[in-house]
C-alpha cells in the first residue's frame, strides 16, 4: 500500500519532526488503516514506534504523550506502541507500512 492509498492524509515533514525529536528510527502504521475495515468515523489508527538505543533513556511519563502528540499531527486518535506482544509481532510486522524510517 503507498501513502496514496491511506484513507487518512500524512503530513510527512510533521511526522518525520516529531520522530526525529523523540528519537524514532522507524514510525509503520498497522491494523485497520491498512485493511478495508478502516471507518474513518470510528477507528483510530495503530501507529509501532521503533527508537534508537537509549532514546528513551530519562524520558519517563513523557513516554504516555507521544501517541496524543501524533495524534495531532494525524488528526486522529492514535493507538502509539513500541512493543508487541509476541502473538503478534510477526503478522503486525509484516503488514506494517513505514511512514518513517531514518537513514
């Protein structure tokens, strides 16, 4: 799927200032915002955050904020994690599609 195809628009130079201010290597959207069950009036949209070693080093509650921040920046409620749980991993990162990703 390319950024063409979303059902929701990305602004990628606000997305690519907030990744790199938080230190995400790699920002992939997964679930329904790729698939057709996507409803713009209710979903919100699962966003993995992949940050380079130590980046979350000190950072602490401001952690819970990111997902409200992108939010933002997404116009839509977000669902921002950086694990997963291992029942899923392999499938959530095959679909996922990477908004983001620092050379």
């Amino acid at each position: 799927m390319s950024d063409a195809e979303l059902p929701i628009p990305l602004d990628r130079e606000k997305i690519a200032a907030f990744c790199r201010a938080r230190g995400i290597r790699k920002l992939s959207l997964f679930g329904s915002v790729l698939r057709g069950d996507f409803d713009p009036a209710r979903s919100d949209v699962d966003v993995l955050a992949e940050f380079a070693p130590d980046a979350l080093k000190g950072v602490g509650f401001r952690y819970f904020g990111y997902g409200e921040e992108l939010a933002r920046i997404l116009g839509r409620k977000v669902d921002f994690c950086s694990r997963l749980n291992p029942y899923i991993e392999a499938e959530v990162r095959r679909e996922a599609l990477a908004i983001y990703e620092r050379a």
